[in-house]
C-alpha cells in the first residue's frame, strides 16, 4: 500500500493521496461547500449547549472544524476524524476545543456512545462501499445524542444520455469502470434512500 494512502484502514477505496497537494485541495473544495451555503458550516436546525460535541467524519485537512470553530462557542466541543493523520492541522494552528483523531466513520470507539448533538460529514461518496456506508449510518446512530442531528452533504451523481456518443466518452467509462473495480459508491443519494 501506498505509504501516501489511508493508513492502518485497508479495506477502505479512498483513491487520492494524503499529501499536501490535497491538503490544499480539500481546504479549497471545503470553503467553496461552506461559501455555497451562505458562509454557514451548521446547516441543521441544532440548539447547541455548553459542553455539547459535534464530530466531523471524513475531517481532512480539519477546514471544517476550523471553520466551525469561528460559529461555535469554545464550549462546544469539536472533534474531526479521518482514516489518514497526515493531512490534520497542527497544533499551533487549533482552537482550544477542537481535536483530531484517526478513526473510522464506520468503527467508531465504543464511549462514543451518545456523545455528540450534531455529526457533519460532506463527500464520503467516493469514500464508502455499500457495506460501509451501512455501518457508517450504524454508528453515525450510535454516536449521536437523541435528538441530535446529522448534516450530510453527498453529490446526487446521475450521468445519463440518450446520446450514445456520451455514454461511450472515455470519461464516462474512466468514471464507471473506476467506480466498478474499486466497489466505491459515487452516487451516495441513490444508496442512502435504499438503506
């Protein structure tokens, strides 16, 4: 395995490297999303309390949590987690209530258990199989506090022509052979209203 790739997480597709390239990538992909919706990082109708958490699954580079950490009180307690460390901001640069952590969406520790009022999670579509994004929803349940919310952000990716010349571009069957051979779930809306 590739030394640049997730670690210790071998079952998972994740495609791109963990390098400073993407670090920058996904910083720049994560303020375009929050800028998109009106500079707002919580989008769901949560009422947070001192000592609430809030956890951010697929964190990165941890601009997300960054950011929310400028809309949130330092009461709140943010914490990001991703299958790869190499890429999460470094100390100096961290708010005081925010934490990193290598972990999985889809095996999350076991004190975890009703532990946040809000979970955020954008773009894991390229991230998860079928199998995968069923337990991440499993422990997504398990993690969150009744009456907690859930913010998932994920493409609804339907690439359909009636032309055939586009049906059989190159990158149409980059895209569904790539998709195909690494069991990765592109269109996560289709999946998440089968399960």
């Amino acid at each position: 395995m590739d030394p640049l790739l997730a670690e210790n997480f071998s079952d998972f597709k994740y495609v791109l490297p963990s390098d400073e390239e993407e670090r920058e990538r996904l910083a720049f992909q994560s303020q375009t999303i929050i800028k998109l919706f009106d500079d707002k990082t919580i989008l769901a109708p949560v009422v947070l309390k001192d000592g609430d958490s809030i956890l951010d699954s697929g964190t990165g580079s941890g601009h997300w949590v960054l950011s929310c950490s400028k809309d949130v009180p330092t009461t709140i307690n943010l914490h990001g987690i991703d299958i790869s460390s190499r890429i999460f901001p470094k100390a100096p640069s961290l708010p005081p209530n925010a934490t990193f952590l290598t972990a999985s969406i889809t095996s999350l520790p076991n004190d975890w258990t009703n532990k946040f009022s809000l979970i955020n999670q954008r773009l894991m579509c390229a991230g998860l199989n079928f199998e995968q994004w069923n337990a991440a929803l499993s422990e997504i349940h398990r993690v969150l506090v009744p009456g907690g919310w859930i913010q998932l952000i994920e493409p609804h990716w339907i690439l359909q022509s009636p032309s055939e010349v586009i049906q059989k571009h190159k990158a149409f069957k980059m895209k569904n052979d790539l998709c195909f051979k690494r069991q990765i779930v592109i269109d996560a809306v289709s999946v998440l209203e089968r399960l």
